[in-house]
C-alpha cells in the first residue's frame, strides 16, 4: 500500500493512480482483506455522484444510504 499511495495520517491511504490501475488495486484489496479489516475505500469517478465507496467488514465509521447516496459519518471536532 504504501509504494502506491501517500499516507497522510496513520491507516489513510490517498492515490492518483489512473482508474485502470484503481479498479485492480480496489478488487485485489476486496478479494484479499479479511472480513474483520474494517477497511473503506473511496473511489474517485467521473459520473454522478463522483464517488464511489466500497466497505470490507465492520468498520469504527458509521455509514448510510439516503436516496442511492452513499454517506459516511463524521464527527466534528469542538474549537
């Protein structure tokens, strides 16, 4: 993971890799992650929404559906 991606805080991988590459690094992780990995992976698109969000096992983000959009919550820390 980390010859490919830039990892900007501990367990966040970001990558400009071009989407053929993308898709083979996305279903390599979906085929070989273990079911408890916890892991969510955001995908870049260039058709609505924009995005795409593919989750392996339980993961410490909430997630939602609200009209076929996929959302992940976030909490935002007090100044």
């Amino acid at each position: 993971m980390k010859l490919w991606f830039v990892e900007p805080k501990p367990n966040v991988f970001v990558s400009g890799l071009k989407d053929s590459v993308a898709i083979k690094v996305t279903e390599y992780l979906v085929e070989y992650c273990p079911p408890d990995a916890g892991v969510i992976i955001f995908r870049s698109l260039p058709t609505p929404p924009g995005y795409s969000i593919r989750i392996i096992g339980a993961t410490k983000k909430q997630q939602t559906e609200i009209s076929g959009l996929q959302l992940v919550f976030e909490t935002l820390s007090q100044l």
